[in-house]
C-alpha cells in the first residue's frame, strides 16, 4: 500500500513516518498543497491524505478518478473545502477527523475570552509603556458572574461549555441536534437569538452551511447584550467581518476573540512577515484595540495534531481495505 500525503508541515512528516513504519505502508510526503498540477504526482499512489485550506479545484476529482484513487483523508474535523457532491458524483470518499481533541479547542477558547475579560493585552501593552497605573480601561470582570452562550454543543462546544461551568458561568446553549450530555451542562434555548440576548460572552462552536454564513451580521450584532464579547473559534464565514468591526467600534460589543478569519486562506499558516497583506478587512481585525486574533491556533496541540495525522492515514488504510471509513462524510 503506498499513501500520497500533502501539504505536510516538518512536524507532520515526523509523526506520519512514525506512523508509517510501525504499520508497514510505503508514504510520500509534499509541502505541496494539492492542486491539478500536483496531483498527478499521486500516480500509482492508493490514497490521498491532505490538509485543504481553501476550496480545492473541481477538477482534481476527475482526475482522481482517472487515476484510480478513491478517497480523500482530510486532516481536520471541517470539509467544507471540498465539493462533497462532485466528489461523490467521481466516486471519491471524502473523510475527516471529527474529534481530534474537543479540549485543546475548549482551552484555548476560554484562554482568549479570560484574556479579553481581564484586558490583559492592554495591561501588557501599557506595562510595555512604563505605565503602571490602575484605571477603568484595564479593569476587568469575574468570569463566573458571567452568563455564557455556546452556539453548536457538539464535541467541543461541550468540552468548552464544561469549563465554563466550572468557573460559576451560567451556560446557555442552542444547537439544531441537542444532546442530552449537553442538557447536563448547560440550559438550551429555542433559537440563536434567545441563547445571545442575555448572554455576556457568545462562544461559537458550529461548522459552517449555506443557511449559516455570515449569520452573525448587523442584525444578530444588535440583539446582543451590550458589552458582551464575542468568541469564534470555530470557522470565518460565520461572521460577517465588517459587521463584527462596525459592532466593535459603535460599543455594542466589548471584545472578540478571533482564531478563523473567513477568507484566511492566503495567509494561513504563512509566515508574511515583511510582505504586505491586501485585505483591508482581515488587516483591519487584526489591528482592533477591541479584538484578540489568532491564526487558526486553537486546535495547536501536541495531542491534536498526533490525532489529525494518524486519523487521516487510518481513514485511508480503511477505505482501501473495506471501501469504506466510519469518519467518511459523503
């Protein structure tokens, strides 16, 4: 058996050779995203493991087909990348990892929006001025005085929602499929716009659809509790970015916490130091007084990237073997 893997990190091919002596498969590893000229590297190869950031190219499907490979192992839980219908329509299983580490995402969530709260980047950036005095800007509030709302109780919703509670928070919840886990927890709501009208901290935790996309725009902005603080750590298109920055700067939110900018393709996970960046939006959120940004980060643990790149080849080595995976999603 012979794995093609691609876009593969330093880090990624240590552990993925590890994986692959100690089960006896050939693989060949690319720094190359997986395009329609690189793709026909993958020639004789049995199966494809990636890491797609962006949409990748229709055309690599029938090329795919053309060449005999049935699947697609992605390296993360979200594949809204691909084209699940035309990859289906070539015969192409597309799989995923759908729960890598809920508690990675789940602490770093409640790192940021501490950090928010607290307005530690101010304290640090005046400490950084010499100035040690204490004043409204830099005070902060209690966590668990806080009433929470967590959008989406899957794996990682929940696993935030946990620590959350265990401050003191009061958790509200809403999710199309509750689950009674979750009912553990936290309080569920009817709709988005009960679970965020009293909420002082919304935390995002849904996988982005067509009926989703830019749900949080001016409109829901404004059924907010004022001052309340915005954390999404789950994917960019949810948000309407220029309506999050409008938000900010009227008042009505306090802060946001920021690890998926919708159109962060181009420059994540890229090293632009001295280039020059064209989009005015994500320039603009990376630079608000009021907004923590992390570059698709919380998820960045020991634990969560041995997952994504043993899960991703045992995804393959199964659709091989039985033509099948129990983590396919098309």
């Amino acid at each position: 058996m012979k794995l093609k893997l691609y876009n593969v990190r330093g880090e990624e091919a240590i552990l993925a050779s590890q994986w692959a002596e100690a089960n006896q498969i050939e693989i060949s590893l690319s720094e190359e995203p997986l395009t329609v000229e690189s793709v026909r590297e993958a020639q004789g190869f049995d199966g494809i493991a990636n890491a797609q950031i962006g949409p990748l190219d229709d055309g690599i499907y029938p090329i795919l087909k053309e060449m005999g490979i049935k699947q697609i192992a992605q390296r993360s839980a979200g594949v809204d990348m691909y084209n699940l219908e035309l990859a289906k329509k070539n015969d192409i299983i597309i799989s995923n990892v759908p729960s890598y580490s809920p508690e990675s995402i789940a602490e770093f969530t409640v790192t940021i929006a501490l950090n928010l709260i607290r307005k530690t980047e101010l304290i640090r950036e005046n400490v950084k001025n010499q100035n040690f005095s204490w004043s409204l800007p830099i005070r902060g509030r209690v966590l668990g005085d806080m009433t929470v709302a967590i959008i989406g109780t899957g794996r990682i919703g929940l696993a935030t929602a946990k620590i959350f509670k265990g401050f003191g928070c009061k958790v509200l919840g809403f999710d199309i499929y509750q689950s009674q886990a979750a009912k553990e927890v936290l309080e569920y709501k009817d709709s988005v716009e009960e679970a965020i009208k009293d909420a002082d901290l919304i935390s995002l935790h849904m996988p982005p659809t067509e009926e989703n996309t830019h749900l949080f725009n001016k409109d829901m902005f404004s059924q907010f509790k004022k001052g309340a603080i915005l954390m999404n750590m789950a994917r960019g298109a949810l948000i309407d970015t220029e309506d999050l920055l409008k938000a900010l700067d009227l008042g009505q939110l306090d802060g946001a916490g920021i690890d998926t900018y919708e159109f962060e393709g181009p420059y994540v996970p890229k090293n632009f130091q001295g280039e020059k960046i064209e989009d005015q939006a994500f320039l603009d959120l990376i630079r608000h007084p009021k907004v923590i940004y992390t570059p698709h980060v919380a998820y960045y643990t020991d634990e969560a990237v041995k997952n994504l790149v043993e899960g991703a080849l045992n995804a393959c080595v199964e659709v091989i073997e039985t033509g099948t995976t129990l983590t396919r999603v098309n």
